[in-house]
C-alpha cells in the first residue's frame, strides 16, 4: 500500500476479515439460521462482499452441523442487483454502463433478502435497490449489511449490519479496495487535500 | 455518441458496450414486471414516413419499457401529406417537447439531415432510410449471432472469426449494408450472394466478398449463420427494375430450400429480418426449423432497441455533448 501520505488506512485486511465475518454471524442469529436467505451485493463492490460473506455462512452453518436446507451452494444463496437504472441521480451524470444483476434461481419471492454494499452514505444508492428490488419480486424482509457505515444520511435509511461506523466530513473521501477488484483488501480515508490517487483503478465511494 | 445514424459510425468499443447493455436489457424483460425507470419523463417520437409495423412496434415497446411516452407520427394522413417539409415536420415535434427522434424515411441520408441540419437538439435514431442504413437491425443480427457462438458468457465479446453468409437483394437492402458495416467492424467474415443484377455498382469494395453461386458459397465458406434478405417480387417486372426472370428462377438459384438447409453447417443458424416471403427467399422447411432464429430476432431487437434508447438518452445531455 502506497497510500500512507495520501490517506488513512482505517481498515486493514484483517480487519475487513473479522468485520465479514461478524456480519455473517450476527445475519445467521436474527434470521436464527440460512433458511429463505438471499443476499443481493450491489455493484460494484458490494457484489464480492456479498460473495464473501455468503461463503462465511455457509461455512459456519456446515460446521455448527446444521442443515443447509435448500442452499447447496453460494451462487443459489448470493447474488447482484444492478440499481443503475433506478438511481435518482442518472440524469446529472454521463450516461453510467450497466452492471450484471444476477437472482439466485430460487427467485426472492417470500425470502429475507439482505442487500450487501461497501460504503453506506447519504442512503440514495439503497434506496434505489429497494426500488429495483420491487421490480423483481416481493421480499418476505429487506436488511442491510454495510462494510463502512460514514454517516451523512439524506434519506430515513439506516443499515442492519454494519463492519465499522465511520466518524468522517462531508469533504473526505471513503475509498474501499478489495481483492477481487483492486487486487488488495484497505478501506482508505481521504482527507480534503488528498487529490492524487496511487496506481490502482480503485473508485472514490460516496454512495 | 449522441446520434445513432450510420452502423460504419460505431467503433468496435461502441458496437460492444450497445450489445452488452442489450444483454443486461434481455434478462429483464424475463421478469415478470418489465418495465424499468430510466428513461421517466422524457417523450421519444417515432417518426414513420414509410410504412414499417415490425420496427415502430419494436420501437415503441423499446421505448415503453424504459418508461419514456411515445409519439407515434406516420406521414400517412398527416400534414406531410400535405407537403409539409421535413424541417417543420421537425421542428413541431420539437416544440412539443421531444426528447429523441426515431425516423424512417424512403430517401437515404434523411435522419443524417435531421441530425445534422441544427433544426432540432435531440438524439436521433435512424430506423431505416432509404437504400441506406439500418444500424438497429444490424445490431438486433449481431446480438443474436453473439448469442449463438458465446452462449452465456458473451459479456465483453466480438465476433472474430464468425462466418456469415448475406443472400438476396444487396442493391435495394438497407440491412445488408448496416450488417456488412457492424459485422466487419465486429470482426466476422462475410459474403455476400446475389445475382449479378442485385448487387449494387461499387459493392466490391465493401469490407466482404461477394458471389453469384450460393451453393458454392455455402460449401467453401461453411458459414456460421446464413441470412436471407427479403426479395420484392415486383422487381421481376420490367416496371420494377427487371432484376431477375422470374420468382421461379430466384428461388431455385438463391432460395434457401430443404437441400441447402441440409448443405449447411449442424451449428449454422438462419436468419431473416422479416418480413419473410415463403416460398421466395426461404422455404417453409428453413423459416420454420429449429435453426431459424427469426423469432429470437424479433424480441432481441427490443432488447437492442432499449439498449440503444439507454445510451443515447439516460445520461445528463451536457455531458453527451462532451463525448461527440
């Protein structure tokens, strides 16, 4: 990481391991078990972390020798929801490419979905999923697992599971790498003044 | 890209980023609710001067889906029958708010001049002019063909290497030089059959080969896919051109029937951009075998349609101006 002078690494690998982690334990509890679960990760980033917190349950649930009931593999319990077309803000902006949005065969009719993103904000981006989700089905509940929580919220949103609350200004950046993008695990911080970036394509989160 | 005018436009990352927003577009039309936002508010008018229903149709739900109003303007018993001008044609539909303009119109470079002329400030779509273009049903036969040879991971692909055979009216066909353009640019490797007479003056040129000799063709070239362009049977008539002696004649030299449907490759498919004339062009037996993609034709080009409709249309306009 060559980000030292430019930013605040505020979570390491590890951390961001133990933060996953903890959300997969804390979903498996209130949902008491796998059953009728689907997580739907929004891209970009929100997509690996879904995967990976998927993988974390299924493998607490097949150590705890529970049944896994219906989930006999990661692509039928996560998948991706585009909401690009849903965003309020597409008209402000070039046009943005469009994401793959992927449902596990089993469909989210009557399931627990929980929506899986990095960085959760002004609340805008969720509330865009929430749209796109009633387009695809009608969920039995929607929760929300959050690596980076940094506050700021313009709608009445708030997460279910969160990796770390984050304390920033309004004029600091959030930027999140993970492995299968960036090809390193950081959650950076930005201040004000921090204008170049290293060398990865890594994207500035205010979502 | 702030129009959609020509298929020679499009540069290969173009081509591309169309075809795999079409394939995002296809998977939610499978959905039980269709309809999705982006385009809330915005009016598309639909600017027929030629008869179509397959393309405005296909247009409109492309439109419809993506939550925009359509305005359907056919010049039939419209004030352009009156001798209104295309200018003011324009320039009305302007005035009552249009977002983007679709045309068709019989004299080629139509939508070129309504793009270009400074009349109006919307995207427009070229939906077939004249002997010219036809970019979205280029793109409709390059999705499908994309579909065929890459299967489920198409996301990001070309058609390198794919071999395509076009067969019938290249002089009078939009589609075949919008196709001959996107499959060339797309990397795949075309030929062009046609008797000596429907082959226009100049055609050698083109990014493809051409025959007289479909049965030779269809053995040296082992194509991928096969497409039949629509034949129009007044162009038998001295009247209509006196192109070709007789249907008869037509369909025993350029028809695809039974033997050169078996003649084909087991993987190739048969195209047509409809509407088909049985029995001319293509037989029962080909229109109607499990190769015959016409259908999927159909449905994809709503999907291409709203990718096209996406791109030129849901982003701010400013910065549509930056990227042209």
């Amino acid at each position: 990481m060559s980000s030292g002078s430019l930013g605040t690494i505020v979570l390491t690998e590890s951390d961001i391991s133990r933060a996953l982690t903890r959300i997969a334990h804390e979903i498996l509890e209130r949902n008491k078990g796998a059953q009728d679960l689907v997580l739907l990760g929004i891209p970009t980033r929100g997509a690996p972390l879904a995967r990976r917190v998927g993988a974390r349950i299924l493998s607490a649930e097949n150590r705890e020798g529970d049944s896994v009931d219906g989930i006999d593999s990661l692509d039928s319990l996560v998948g991706a929801l585009d909401i690009t077309m849903h965003r309020d803000d597409l008209r402000r902006q070039p046009t943005r490419a469009l994401e793959p949005t992927r449902i596990p065969a089993g469909g989210i009719d009557d399931k627990v979905v929980v929506l899986v993103d990095d960085v959760l904000y002004s609340g805008r981006t969720i509330r865009a999923a929430l749209d796109a989700i009633s387009d695809i089905g009608r969920p039995r509940a929607v929760q929300l697992a959050v690596l980076v929580d940094r506050g700021h919220r313009e709608l009445p949103i708030r997460a279910d599971y969160i990796g770390k609350n984050l304390p920033t200004s309004r004029s600091e950046r959030v930027r999140v790498q993970l492995r299968e993008l960036d090809g390193t695990d950081a959650v950076v911080l930005h201040g004000t003044d921090a204008v170049v970036l290293d060398g990865t394509d890594a994207v500035v989160l205010d979502g | 890209m702030r129009h959609l005018l020509s298929a020679a436009d499009l540069t290969r990352a173009e081509a591309i980023e169309i075809l795999d927003t079409a394939e995002t577009m296809a998977q939610t039309q499978s959905r039980e609710i269709k309809k999705l936002p982006p385009l809330r508010g915005m009016t598309v008018v639909n600017l027929f001067f030629e008869d179509s229903t397959r393309t405005r149709i296909s247009f409109e739900a492309a439109a419809k889906r993506l939550s925009a109003d359509v305005i359907n303007f056919s010049a039939k018993g419209s004030s352009v029958s009156k001798g209104e001008s295309l200018k003011d044609t324009a320039q009305t539909l302007a005035a009552m708010g249009a977002d983007a303009v679709v045309i068709r119109h019989p004299a080629s470079g139509a939508p070129h001049r309504l793009a270009t002329a400074g009349w109006i400030d919307t995207p427009v779509i070229n939906a077939g002019d004249g002997m010219h273009q036809h970019p979205t049903q280029a793109l409709l036969d390059a999705f499908t063909m994309r579909r065929r040879r890459h299967g489920a991971a198409t996301t990001g692909t070309d058609l390198a290497g794919a071999r395509v055979v076009i067969v019938g009216d290249v002089l009078h066909s939009r589609v075949a030089r919008s196709n001959v353009d996107l499959l060339a640019t797309l990397g795949a490797d075309v030929v062009l059959v046609a008797p000596p007479t429907l082959l226009p003056v100049g055609a050698e040129v083109w990014p493809c080969a051409l025959s007289y000799d479909l049965d030779a063709t269809i053995a040296e070239h082992t194509p991928d896919a096969i497409m039949m362009l629509r034949v129009q049977r007044e162009r038998m008539s001295s009247a209509g051109g006196g192109f070709f002696p007789s249907p008869m004649e037509y369909s025993r030299r350029y028809g695809l029937d039974g033997a050169r449907l078996r003649a084909l490759p087991d993987h190739a498919i048969v195209m047509h951009p409809g509407p088909m004339n049985r029995g001319l062009e293509i037989s029962a037996q080909a229109a109607d075998s499990a190769r015959s993609t016409v259908v999927e034709q159909v449905s994809n080009g709503v999907a291409v349609r709203m990718a096209v409709l996406y791109l030129l249309l849901a982003g701010g306009r400013s910065s549509e101006r930056n990227a042209q």
